[in-house]
C-alpha cells in the first residue's frame, strides 16, 4: 500500500507540531487538566481526522482530465503549490522569531483555567491553522493520488490521524493515569519547546515542503 509510505512523513510533521504539544503541556500542567484534558484530546484527533477528510473528498473533485496522465499532472502542479507554500510559511515563521524574540501568544496562558466545552473547541480550531491545513492538503493530494481504492484511502487517513495525534495523545493519557511521574517531564518538555519548538517545527515543514514539491515533480 504505496499511500502509507507517502503519507507518512506528513503524519509526522503534524505530530511534531510545536503548538498544539505546548497547548497539551500547558494544559496538563493547569488545575483544570482533570476535567479539561479529554476534551481537548477529543477536540484534536477529530480536527486532523475532518481536515485530511474533507481535503481527500475535495481533491476527488479535482478536475483531472479523462486519462491517468492527466491526473498526475493536475495532481503534481497542485503538490508542487502547496509544498512551495509549506516552505514560504516555514522561512517567513523563522525570518518572524528571528527578528522578535518568541513569546508565549496570550491564548495558550489562557488554557490554564479553560474549561472542558472550550478545551474541545480549541483543539478543533487548531487544526485550522495555516500549516495545519497545509499539511492536511498536501495528504489529501497524495491519498487522491496513490489510494488504489476507497479502502486504502480510509486506511491511509485513519493512519495520518493516529500518528498525527500521538503527541497529544500519549502525555494526556501517561498525565492523567499518573500525574506525579508526568508532571516533572512535563516542565522539562516545555522548557524544550520553549527554546527549541518553533525551529524544529520549520525544520520539519521546509523538509515536507521540499517532499511534497518533489513529489509533485515526479508526477509531471
């Protein structure tokens, strides 16, 4: 199943997305975690699993001609915009922390006391940022075209979603069922993401980027 392969690394550039895992960790690290934590577990897998959905359905009405050649070039030239758009983003976000010192964006202090209806909404709206959907894009683009059948694109999305997820996913269940031994690896994460999370976060973009375009290349 060639989907799996390709799509992989994108499910990974999602994973290590420095916002949502500094939003977990502070949220985890809150007074509200026990009745907030869930929620926003919830609120993010069904964010990823919706935005490379309804980017899958949306690239099957991509209109790509009557033979299989036609599809791959409409297919590509698409890739190609939205990986050189991932690499814009990645350069621009980089250029930004290196000209203003990285702060803390005032709605992530406010997770601290947030509650669990909020907590869900949250984590949904995450995924509608740029680099978010970019990145769901760029997975629907490469289900539309590798998936061999209804199957495997199901396949392939429920598995961009559980690797995507994971990072949320692994320290609210490891926090909630034992909040002593987590809490201290949780302050360690965060001093981490702190210096390092956004460089690492374009890093990983500008490489998808240049994936995707590649990607896109070949199918011309």
């Amino acid at each position: 199943m060639p989907v799996i392969g390709h799509i992989l690394p994108i499910a990974l550039a999602v994973a290590i997305s420095s916002v949502p895992i500094t939003a977990t960790i502070i949220l985890l690290l809150s007074p509200s975690r026990s009745r907030s934590a869930a929620p926003f577990l919830i609120g993010w897998v069904l964010g990823i699993f919706a935005t490379v959905t309804l980017a899958s359905l949306a690239a099957q009405a991509i209109p790509v001609g009557r033979t299989r050649r036609q599809a791959d070039t409409a297919l590509g030239v698409l890739a190609i915009i939205v990986g050189v758009a991932l690499i814009v983003l990645a350069i621009a976000s980089w250029r930004r922390a290196r000209l203003n010192p990285p702060q803390l964006p005032k709605w992530l202090g406010s997770l601290e006391s947030i509650g669990p209806w909020q907590s869900l909404g949250v984590a949904l709206l995450l995924n509608l940022r740029p680099k978010g959907l970019l990145l769901a894009i760029a997975a629907g683009l490469t289900i539309r075209g590798d998936a061999e059948s209804m199957s495997d694109a199901v396949v392939a999305i429920v598995v961009y979603t559980v690797i995507g997820a994971s990072t949320v996913a692994v320290p609210i269940i490891a926090t909630l069922a034992a909040p002593a031994r987590m809490e201290p690896r949780l302050v360690r994460a965060r001093e981490w993401l702190d210096a390092h999370g956004e460089a690492v976060t374009n890093i990983i973009l500008i490489f998808i980027g240049v994936v995707t375009v590649g990607a896109g290349i070949a199918r011309l």
